[in-house]
C-alpha cells in the first residue's frame, strides 16, 4: 500500500471515529438541554427543539467558519459558534446543578455535564478538516487514479513547478520531493532537476 493510500486509510479511519464521537457527545448534550427546556416551562413536546437548536448552530457554524476561513465573512460563523457554544456549556452545566444527586458537589456535576457540548465543538472542527486533507491534483488524478505522490511528482517537475510548489499540492514535506527526484535517473524523472531562484520558489 502506498503512503498516499496508507494516509487515506487513516484519514477514513479518523473521520468515521470523529463522528461516532461528535454523535455521543451531542446526545448527551442534547438530552440535558431537552430536560432543562423542559424544567423551564417549554412542553413536552416542544422542549426536544431547544437542543436542537443550540447544539445545531453548534454544529452548522463550525462547518462555515472552516469553509470560510481566511474571508471576511468568517466573522458571522465565529460569532454564532462562540455565543452557541457559550450557550451550550452554560445550560447544560446549569441543568447538572439543577438535577444533580446531592452527594455530588456542584462544581463537578457543572464541570462533568460541560464536557459533551466542549467535545462536540471540538470534534465537529476536527471532523471537517480531516475531510478537508486535499487529494492529488485534478490532471494527475485523471491520467493516474492510482498514482502516489511520489509518482505524480514528475508530472508536476514537466510543468515546471518547483520542489516547494509540488511539496505544498502533494502535502509532504520539500526534502522529501527532493529526495524523490535525487533517488531517480534523470531519464525516469523526466525533466531537468528545477533551478528556481528563491523569489520564483515564493511566488509559483
């Protein structure tokens, strides 16, 4: 297996673990919020929305502000993620207290019951740069679906991108690409080892 197909695997790996932890985290969350709604006055059948609603901004802006990163409307997303979040952690501590056995002091139940609305912030930000790892370029992946990174270098090295531009679009490291290509005989490699000058490595 290759380390493309191996890092692949891994992050597949990853992801399908993230969301079976987000999914736990939420119901947790989402069954203190439903009973603290309810404790306030919300009907029965009503109060499964309030959760719905605070961890579901939750959830929904953390995809936005990934999305957005770097724009300037990131900052609404980071706006309704810190005030939903807030939101969040303080109802849910506020309903440990409320419904927490008397044994236990209230800081702990606060401090326990604060946990699932932290992790599902978390692990959702998580989630979705785990799903956001960029794949090989479109053209290589068109000519060769199978191939690795270290196979799809040369077609890069024939357009003349230099070492750090195919280690950026590759997401290794530029030694390795270098390492790569000093490996090769220059017939296999296909082109002329690159000698860009440092302005030309900034700005390809």
């Amino acid at each position: 297996m290759s380390d493309f197909n191996g890092r692949r695997w891994a992050v597949m790996t990853a992801v399908a673990g993230t969301v079976f932890i987000a999914a736990g985290a939420f119901w947790l969350s989402f069954t203190s919020l439903a009973d603290l709604a309810a404790r306030s006055g919300i009907g029965a059948g009503q109060a499964w929305a309030w959760p719905l609603i605070v961890d579901g901004v939750i959830v929904v802006s953390t995809v936005a502000v990934v999305a957005l990163a770097g724009a300037r409307a990131a900052w609404y997303p980071w706006t309704l993620l810190a005030g939903a979040a807030a939101v969040s952690v303080t109802a849910n501590s506020i309903h440990a207290v409320v419904a927490a056995d008397a044994d236990v002091p209230s800081f702990l139940a606060a401090a326990v019951a604060a946990v699932p609305p932290v992790v599902l912030l978390a692990i959702t930000h998580l989630t979705v740069l785990l799903i956001r790892i960029p794949e090989l370029p479109e053209a290589v992946r068109k000519t060769t679906p199978q191939a690795s990174p270290q196979d799809a270098a040369p077609a890069l090295r024939e357009k003349g991108w230099s070492n750090k531009r195919i280690a950026r679009e590759l997401s290794v490291h530029p030694s390795t690409v270098g390492r790569w290509f000093a490996n090769k005989p220059l017939d296999q490699a296909g082109v002329e080892p690159a000698s860009a000058t440092p302005d030309e490595e900034e700005t390809k």
